[in-house]
C-alpha cells in the first residue's frame, strides 16, 4: 500500500497481542489452501496446510473466546489471560515456555480479538513436537497467583496506554465502537476499560480460563513443512489426552432495531489533522443477512479498494477536498459487524463539505448502482489476492483459524473465490441498498481542542541554566 | 509506503532489514537456500532464487542515497519522489497508471530511508511482463503532474500534521536532532511542512535523474521466472537508465549528545522514552559479537534482560527493547520503552543499571549459548515468502556481504565466543553514554535540557 493508505480508517477489531508486532486484520483472504482436516476425539479441530517451500512450521491454537465473551462490567479479561498464559503451568515455572521457544529459535506471540484468542509459534518442522507438549500444557494447567498477576496488571495498563490513551484517534474510535452498538459487546474495547481491568480478580480469570479453555473449544492449525499425517499422530498424542469440558452456549446480548444515527466528535488539543469516519451497522458471514456479505466484500473493493476506487477518485483526485479517503468492510466477525467509509480533509477544506460530497457518492450509487465493468475487475482483483495469500507459511494459517472461530467452516474459506466470482450486479445493489441506512451509522469525527487552533509553531528549546 | 511517515529509525530499520537485530534471527538453513547471480546482455545484475511452485514473481531494488542527500532546505525530496513515481508515467496520467496496476493486481510501491531509495514489485506470472514495463515507466519517465504533485504533497502534509503529536514522532525526532546535530542524519527524512512546501518538479526530476541510475542498482528477483527470463526483464525495467549515478559523499559521524537527557513535556498518558549511544558499523570485526550481546541485552523479545527487569519483575513497561542500527556514515545503538509517567525516572535507572551490568560482569556462558541457538534457530523462519527473500538478496548486496553470506551467515554467530561478547560489552557500552529522550511529563528527573511547547 502506499501514502494513500497512512491515515487508514480506525479499525474497531484491532487485535492486540502480547507485544507491538503488527497483526493482519481485515477481509479474510482465502482461497484454495487445500488443507487437511480433521477432529480428535475430545473434539478439537485439526488444519493442517502444506506448505513445503521452507523448512519453516507455524503452529496455532485458538480458542472460541474472546472479549465479546466476557461477563458484563469486566471487560479485559480475555487480553489479559492471554498475557498469563505466557507465565507458569503446574510443571514450568513463569517464562519457562519462552524460554524454551527462544533456545529453539523460534517466534512466538499471541492476540486477542472480539471473538477469540490465538496463540502461535513459528519453528522449524523438527520441533513441533515440542510446541505441542508446551501448547497442550498451558490448555489446562495454568497456575496463576497474585505475584504472576499483578505486575501483568501493570504491563497491560501501560499497554492500554501506550496503544490507545497516548493516541486520539484511538480514543476516538473507543467512543465510536460503543455508539455504534447498542448492546452487543462488540461496544467494548477488546484491551478493556481502564477502571474494569484495575478491579479484574484472579477468580475472574479463572473463570474465563475454566470456561472456554478446552480442547472441544479450541482449533489447532499446522501450516508449512510438514506432513498431515505426523501431525496428526502427534496431535493425538498431545492434545488428544487432554478431556473435554462442557461449553456454556456462546450467546451475546444482541442488537436492537437500530433507529438513529448517531455523531460522535471529540476534540483533543493532540489533533491538528482533523479526521472523519461513519460505520454502518452490517451483516458478516455469519450474522444478520449473510447472503449479502459477499456482495459487500466486493463493494468495499469497489468503493475503497485503493487510488483507482470510487472513494479516492471522487474526493481525493477529481473534487480535491480529501487528503485521502477510502472505506472497509470486515466480514468475518462472528456477529454484526460494520461497513465503514473515512476521509481525511485537505487543510482549508470543512469537513461537512467532504461529508457532503460522500454523500452524494453514497446517493448515486444507491440510485444507479455498480456498473458491470466494475463488479469484473473488482473481482479480479480479490481472486488474484487469494493467489498472493499463498505466497506465505503464517497467513493461511490465520485466515483458516479465524474462519473457524467465527462461525465458518473449512469449505466456506475454499469456496471464498467461487462465491465472489458468483457475485452480480443486482448482489451488490441490493447489499448497498440493504446497508447504508442512516438509521444504522454512526459518525465519528476528530477536530482539534478548538475551532480555528492552528498548528504547533514549533518546539522551544531551553537550556536548563 | 507506510514507513514514510514513520520516525526516522524505524525507516531505516524496514528499508535496511539487514542492519536491524531482529532481523538477523535464524537457523542452519535445513536446506540452503540456491542463490544465482543473473546478468542481463546490458549488464545487469540481479540475484534471483528461482521458485516455481507458485504463479508470482516478487523483486526489490534499491538505490545507495537516500533522505539523507536530500539538499539543505529540501528535506523531504527523496520521500516525496517515492510518492510520485507510480503517479503518473510516459503517456499516462495518474489514474490510468493506477488503474493499469490495479487491473491486473501488481504491487508497485518506492520507499526513502535515510541511506537508501527502494521499490518493491510483486506480481502474479501472466502480468509479468507488463508489470516490468510499468516498473520501467515509473523509474525512467514519471511525469510529476501538477495535480499529482500537489496531491502527494498535501498527504505528506496531512501526514506530518496527524503526527505533529505523537509521542514516539517526537521522542525520535529529538533524539536524531540532538545526537546528529549538523548532520544530514539529524533531519526529519519525511521533510518539515516548510521544506515539503518548497520541493519543485525540478527538484523532484533532479532526484531521479542524480539517484536512479543503473552503476548503482541492487536487485533481488524471487519466485516463478527463469535466469534466461530474467535477463530480458532487466533490460527492459532498467536498461533504459542513465548509466552512473550522480557521486555523494556525507561525513562519517560520532553520535553527540552524550550522557545528555532530554525531556520533551507533553500531554501523554504515557511517557515514551529512546535512548541510545554510539554502536558498531556493519563492517566492524565485532558486529557479531555486539548482536549476540544485544540479544541478550534487550533483543530476545522475551527473554532479555530489559525485558525481565523492566516488564516482567516490574510491570513498568509495554514494551522495552534494544538494537543494533549500524548506517552508512554513523553507528547507534538504540532502545525504546514506554512507561507512565511516575515511573519513567525508575525505569531509566533500571535501563542504565542494565547497561553498566553487562558490561563490568559480562554475560554468563549460558546466556550466551542460548542467545546463540536462537540468533542461529530464527535466521532461516524468516524466509518463507517471496518478498522477505527478496528483501534479503537485496540486504546482502547492498552491505558487500557476498553470494555466501546467507548459508554462511550462522557460523558466523556460532564463532562469537564469551570472550568476544564480553570485549566487545567493554569497549562499546557505556551507560553514562547514553543519549534519553523522554516525551511526556516524567517525575523526578534530572534533565539536562527541557523543550516546552510555545504557548
């Protein structure tokens, strides 16, 4: 991506892993991995994905839990286990799995999203074994007392500093998040609020980890050198021992009819690029209109899928009131989820006047629709995409994990360029059509402390006498 | 291109991978990996690892001159250049160059580091050929159109005023102005919003006519081309260059500022906090030895000593780490943490506690072999797409490292001994040394000098 992408629209199911690397987020790009799969007999899923380029393994466990799983006026739990669960188990001492991973030379983080929570290791193939042993442990033997939790406690407020407090556009997307649900956990931010994870008990966490970690809850994939067979000898071996649990169902508060739009602005006096950004309450794969999700997909492309789409053509290139511009859609959440447009307003320009010309944007297509040339090459484009998701160990691994967290199946994510090239004109007019309803979006807007602030003149330089 | 707008040392970490520790994590490649050297008939080098299991072709390129040559009051041209060159080129304006890319799904993409101007190309096999041509358009006539000028400058703008408050913008900002001051490596390589103002098309066309040029090309091809297909291919992307590349020479630089602390007061939440001193240049005999040493220092991600102290006994921090940036003309080693407010004065005593340790005791036998089995283990993990391969032909190119290098790479670190960690721990680290930068409202901190915001 290039300059055009740099003020990115605020995603609202940032993951949030143990450290600052960078995770993928956004549309699932699948396509035909041909994967091998199958279930142990406690009930846990098995992917596995050949991939003998290089002698490099990927291994995941994700569990069907996440922060929209937590009980209400406790949000964090699910991130913050996620960090216990790199200390100690009954028989390693914290930091030990680290270890262990280091001396091998492996990588290892985890993240945490709305809906689950997944842990890996890059390796080489001759110690996947290992990984294994060390994965099923921490499945049910996590010791967690007051010393191993409360310093963690520490590290996670700062994180939630460090990632969302010290950045408005962040705040901003936190307030958003929770006007854009009524009810529905997706309104709580995945890290937590301050205030909730200051009061979190060991017994919480307990419970959340009593809970959802089991293996009839969990999905292991094994993607690159490897072979489905060994892999599944010694899945049985390690995991396959390990009891299932009895799952509570996995129900959230759902979503009243939506019947007002709602703005959101805050000012910050850290703000000296205003931004702007309006969500529409939409289905995913697995909630609400399925049917349309496809369509969607390929109307995201059509609308925000870089320079040459509608979005940054018409205000960025041809009106010039947008710096950049774009619009996203993720579908793959287990609930509702949002369609989203964003822009960044060229210095001199009002905002409502770039809100004014998206609108118009908005109108036209919901009157005459996508043209067919559009739907072809946008379609092209997403098919061609899943060719490049093959050119990688770790990231089929991923889109196969989050699949199967969120509803989908194993034949849904082969299927995924089928069901785009199936997609027409009329699909994507009646998707537009059935989702941009202003009674359903919510408007976040970033502006600086006050009207007319100018930009910071510069830094003074003092010397201390 | 995201990294234009990133602070000026994590460019040139992603745009050098090679010089970053991080990146040097790995194992006895099972296999080794089958490196050619290709020349084209107009005698262009590329090495290429030929992999034809999938239908894609990824190459990167890079230029030796980056932000760093940019002239006095034109700090930002060679970013801005990297913004331009896919906007617009031979007989087509910016929107049908964009289009003919995105129709047929090739990633074009430039970047400016301090030291280096790169682009990366990644295409499926049937696009192959045109994707090499709009390669050849980009580089050899971009039009720099008035309205796509003026569109790519208002994002580096936009860009500069949505960063104007970030704490770790700030924190870098100040630490390269104070540590090379006088020195082009002490200026922003994304420009100020007035020298971004000042940049004309004839500046712009005099980058690309000084910089780009074929005597100073670095290429690395991977994926589902031949050498023989190759060969065409470079002629037809990069023959039409002008032969030599204008010289530039910048001075060789110490990092100043030392034992300084600098605190930058701001709003935050959260205090950010780099610090660093003088390191080791790619070339120096114990560059090994100080990344076995760093590894252990503050490299492991989870197992360093930083990490222990300041994350894990004492929850303090995030994120806390150290490593190694050696450039072209000056040498750093660097660390960053963030820590709230009240507890950025212990963190640093904690930090310099590290530093002196290490280097009076040494590190212990054990440390060592397993900063080693890692070092050794993860150098090879990284390997598994085109585009990092790619990356990496280009890296060793780029630093004279030899065709070898990569298979040869983990003996390299399997020779570092105990001896040579703990000389070279003595001879380089220095806590007093170290250059801190604080943005935020620390407590109980005895700076050396204060920046205030006017007003």
């Amino acid at each position: 991506m290039s300059l055009k992408s740099v003020l990115r629209a605020p995603v609202r199911h940032a993951l949030i892993g143990l450290t600052v690397v960078p995770v993928l987020t956004g549309t699932a790009l699948a396509q035909v991995f041909d994967p091998t799969t199958f279930e142990l007999d406690n009930g846990m899923q098995v992917v596995v994905i050949e991939n003998h380029r290089a002698p490099v393994v990927t291994h995941m466990v994700w569990y069907k839990a996440g922060a929209a799983d937590e009980p209400a006026g406790k949000s964090g739990i699910a991130h913050y286990l996620e960090h216990l669960m790199f200390k100690g188990t009954k028989t390693r001492v914290p930091g030990e799995f680290s270890k262990i991973v280091a001396e091998l030379g492996g990588q290892e983080n985890a993240f945490t999203s709305q809906d689950y929570t997944a842990y890996f290791q890059k390796i080489a193939p001759e110690n996947l074994a290992t990984m294994m042993e060390l994965e099923a442990d921490r499945m049910t033997n996590l010791t967690l007392t007051d010393e191993i939790i409360e310093p963690e406690r520490k590290v996670i407020l700062e994180e939630r500093r460090s990632r969302t407090d010290n950045n408005p556009r962040a705040l901003l997307s936190e307030q958003v998040s929770a006007a854009t649900y009524l009810n529905h956990p997706y309104r709580l931010p995945v890290i937590g609020w301050a205030h909730e994870i200051e009061t979190l008990t060991r017994a919480d966490l307990e419970d959340f980890y009593g809970t959802w970690y089991a293996p009839n809850n969990a999905i292991l994939v094994v993607s690159g050198d490897v072979d489905p067979k060994e892999v599944h000898e010694l899945a049985k071996k390690y995991y396959g021992v390990i009891s299932p649990r009895k799952l509570p169902p996995r129900v959230r508060p759902a979503e009243p009819e939506q019947l007002a739009p709602r703005d959101v602005v805050m000012r910050d006096a850290r703000v000296e690029q205003p931004s702007w950004s309006r969500r529409y309450i939409a289905p995913s794969y697995s909630a609400g209109e399925t049917k349309h999700a496809y369509a969607l997909e390929i109307l995201s492309e059509i609308l925000g899928g870089g320079t040459t789409a509608r979005i940054y053509r018409s205000l960025v290139v041809d009106d010039a009131l947008a710096a950049s511009a774009g619009a996203w859609y993720s579908p793959g959440d287990l609930d509702l989820t949002t369609f989203g447009f964003w822009f960044s307003p060229r210095p001199g320009v009002e905002m409502s006047e770039v809100e004014a010309a998206l609108d118009v944007q908005v109108s036209a297509l919901l009157k005459d629709g996508v043209s067919a040339d559009e739907l072809k090459r946008a379609q092209q484009r997403l098919i061609d995409g899943a060719v490049f998701a093959r050119d990688s160990v770790g990231g089929p691994a991923r889109v196969f994990g989050a699949a199967l967290s969120t509803g989908e199946t194993v034949a849904d994510v082969e299927a995924w360029p089928d069901r785009i090239r199936a997609v027409t004109v009329d699909d994507v007019n009646a998707a537009a059509r059935a989702v941009f309803d202003m009674r359903r979006a919510t408007t976040g807007v970033l502006l600086p402390a006050q009207e007319g602030a100018t930009p910071d003149a510069g830094e003074k330089r003092e010397r201390k006498s | 291109m995201s990294i234009r707008l990133a602070p000026k040392c994590l460019a040139a970490v992603l745009a050098a991978p090679l010089l970053a520790a991080t990146f040097f994590m790995s194992p006895s490649p099972a296999r080794a990996m089958d490196i050619q050297s290709v020349v084209s008939d107009g005698g262009i080098e590329a090495w290429l690892v030929e992999d034809h299991s999938l239908p894609i072709v990824s190459l990167r390129f890079l230029f030796p001159g980056g932000a760093a040559t940019d002239p006095d009051g034109r700090e930002g041209l060679a970013n801005m250049v990297s913004g331009l060159l896919d906007e617009g080129a031979g007989d087509m304006d910016s929107q049908t160059f964009q289009a003919r890319l995105a129709d047929q799904s090739i990633s074009l993409s430039f970047d400016a580091s301090l030291d280096t101007f790169s682009g990366n190309l990644k295409t499926l096999s049937r696009n192959r050929d045109e994707a090499f041509d709009l390669l050849r358009l980009a580089l050899s006539e971009p039009r720099f159109d008035d309205d796509a000028v003026e569109r790519i400058r208002t994002q580096i703008l936009t860009g500069i005023a949505a960063r104007a408050n970030d704490p770790g913008r700030i924190a870098n900002e100040a630490f390269w102005a104070a540590t090379f001051r006088g020195h082009p490596y002490a200026r922003p390589p994304v420009g100020t919003p007035e020298s971004v103002a000042a940049i004309t098309v004839d500046d712009l066309r005099d980058f690309v006519s000084g910089r780009i040029a074929r005597d100073n090309l670095i290429v690395g091809v991977v994926g589902d081309v031949t050498p023989g297909e190759l060969k065409a291919l470079l002629d037809s992307s990069f023959g039409a260059l002008p032969e030599k590349a204008r010289p530039f020479d910048l001075p060789k630089t110490d990092p100043g500022a030392a034992g300084e602390v600098i605190v930058v007061q701001k709003d935050n939440p959260q205090a950010r906090v780099i610090f660093g001193q003088r390191g080791l240049y790619r070339d120096d005999p114990d560059y090994y030895a100080a990344l076995v040493l760093n590894h252990i220092l503050g490299g492991g991600s989870f197992t360093s000593r930083l990490y222990e102290e300041v994350r894990e006994k004492r929850g303090l921090a995030y994120s806390v780490y150290s490593y190694l940036l050696p450039m072209e003309f000056a040498a750093l080693w660097l660390g960053g943490a963030g820590t709230e407010n009240g507890a950025v004065s212990v963190s640093i005593d904690l930090i310099r506690k590290q530093w002196a340790n290490i280097r009076s005791f040494g590190v212990t036998q054990e440390e060592l072999d397993k900063a080693k089995a890692n070092l050794t283990g993860s150098f090879g993990l990284r390997f598994d797409n085109s585009s990092s391969i790619a990356g990496l032909l280009v890296a060793v190119q780029q630093r004279g490292l030899g065709i070898d290098y990569v298979n040869n790479r983990n003996s390299l670190i399997d020779q570092v001994t105990l001896e040579g960690v703990n000389e070279v721990a003595r001879r380089i680290l220095d806590p007093d040394a170290l250059t801190v930068v604080v943005v935020g409202k620390p407590e109980n901190i005895d700076a050396t000098h204060t920046i205030r915001e006017d007003g």
